[in-house]
C-alpha cells in the first residue's frame, strides 16, 4: 500500500526512493503473489488492503503493455534509432549495420567520444547520415545524425545533449534532441537529474512539435518523467504496448532490467512501429521506433 501511495502520488523524494521507483513493475508481481498466498490464508483484511494495492499499481504499470501499431492516412514516417553507446564501448559496426537495416532516418546516439564519431563515420555512418550536430564534454557527449539537413540549434544547458531543426521532406518541420540526463544512481546525483530534467523542453514550447529520444535515466514510474510527458507528449513504447520492455541493463542480473531508453513525441505525431533491440558492447539496448507526421494540408 505504501509502494501504492508513493507512486500514484508521485511521491518519491531523493535517495533511495527515486531508484527503488523504477522497480515498481516487480512490485505488482509481488504483491499479487503476496494476494494470492493470504487469500488462500484466508487473511480478509490483508486481502482487502493487497487487492488496493494492486488496483492501483495495475492502474499505473498494465496500460504500458496495452497498445498497439497507429496508423494515419497520408502521413509521413520518420524512423528513429537511438543507442547509448556505453562510454563508447560498443561495437561500432554494429551501429552502422543495424542503422542500415532499420533504414533509420534519424540516429540519437549517447556516451559519445569524439574518437568514436570518427569511427561511426568511418564505417559509414557518414555517408548514410551527412548531416550531424554533436555537443561534448571533456570526456563524453550526445550526437543526432540525420539523412536530411539539419539546422543546429542551442543544446540543452547542461549534460551535453544537442538539438536540431528538420525540415522533413513532403512533410512538417520537427525539432529534435538527443537526450541524457545525469543518471540518479548515488546521492549526490539526485540534485544534477532534478535540474536536468528541468532543462528538458515542454511539449509545444517551440514553434515546431518537438520529438526527444535518448537515454532517459528514468522510467515512467517516476514522477519528473511524467510531468514531461504531461506537458504534451507521448511514450512510443506505451503508445504501441511494449512499454515494459527493459532497455537496461541489457543482460539478466542485479539489479533488474528496467525502461529508461525512450522515443517521446508530441501529441498530433503518431507511432507505428517500435522495438527494443539488443546490440554488442553496450549495457544498454537500443530503441527503434518509426512516427507518423501528420499530412500536409493541400499535398496528396
């Protein structure tokens, strides 16, 4: 009841409730394992307060697997890989390879160094994707490469993460941003992933929709991602059901797998497809998804 209270009130405060937040999906198996075993107990009054209890945690987690495919007539797909490389540790072929196969339109990819930029291109990330807007720290920074022009904008204050203006052709403008707060993994992290997540834009804050995808240090359990999300946005993976596929870490072990790798769009932008997909060298996995843009008014 208590795990109940803190996450539909969004709760959670510092170290360690923001990190327990994210394993509220192992908290619902758990507590209708714990109903089961005092209803067969016969335990009326545990019973009545579980049975709460997993109302209200299924209200918050099952929408996440209820969804499916959109579809919009005339509309204009825009297909989205976005990777985090591991501080650069993964396979590098692998990325081209699998932005190929995908034919990813756009490329968000974090924990970049400026040496495996070259790399990327290299292999032949380049001449796929000419147009590219990067933003680094000293040791680690966040990339967009896209088939089509890109207009550079301002990156986001902190945390090195870029953004961009595209003219999609025969369709709308986006802005786009490859986005990485800081990770809320000790104490002292929480006030940097607090102001990091201020600095994400709102939904309908510029004069373009606005797409953000990247690693989001941040599950949809927790409350500074949803109230981003309840400016205007909307999470492809909850869009199309697969909202409870982990993205990290990308093998079986302790701690649990978890959702923090996310494609968000503005409400008017659909999504047809999306796909969690496991790639070498990175302890993350990486997340496909195509959007649809609304049709042009006066274009067939």
């Amino acid at each position: 009841m208590l795990w109940a209270i803190f996450r539909i009130g969004g709760l959670e405060q510092g170290y360690p409730l923001v990190q327990l937040m994210a394993y509220t999906p192992y908290v619902l198996m758990l507590a209708l394992l714990a109903l089961l075993f005092v209803v067969l107990c016969r335990r009326w009054l545990a019973a009545g307060f579980l049975g709460l209890a997993v109302i209200a945690l299924s209200l918050a987690v099952i929408p996440r697997a209820i969804g499916g495919p959109e579809s919009v007539p005339d509309s204009r797909p825009v297909r989205i890989l976005t990777f985090n490389l591991a501080k650069s540790r993964a396979d590098t072929q692998s990325v081209v390879d699998e932005a190929s196969r995908r034919q990813a339109d756009l490329v968000f990819l974090q924990e970049l160094t400026r040496n495996k930029a070259k790399e990327l291109n290299q292999a032949g990330l380049a001449a796929a994707y000419p147009h590219q807007v990067m933003s680094f720290s000293d040791k680690f920074g966040n990339a967009i490469w896209s088939r089509w022009p890109l207009v550079r904008r301002e990156p986001l204050p902190v945390k090195e993460q870029p953004r961009a203006d595209i003219q999609v052709p025969d369709s709308i403008p986006i802005e786009v941003v490859s986005v990485h707060p800081t990770a809320p993994i000790h104490r002292s992290d929480m006030k940097l992933w607090e102001r990091d997540y201020k600095a994400l834009p709102p939904a309908f804050s510029a004069r373009v929709p606005i797409v953000l995808a990247g690693d989001f240090n941040a599950t949809l359990d927790h409350d500074n991602l949803r109230d981003l999300i309840d400016t205007g946005y909307r999470d492809a993976g909850e869009v199309i059901g697969d909202g409870l596929v982990p993205t990290w870490p990308s093998t079986i072990q302790f701690p649990p797998p978890v959702t923090i790798d996310h494609v968000l769009a503005e409400k008017g932008i659909s999504f047809s497809e999306y796909e969690v997909v496991k790639l070498p060298g990175s302890d993350h996995k990486a997340v496909f998804a195509e959007i649809l843009l609304p049709p042009v008014l006066g274009e067939n």
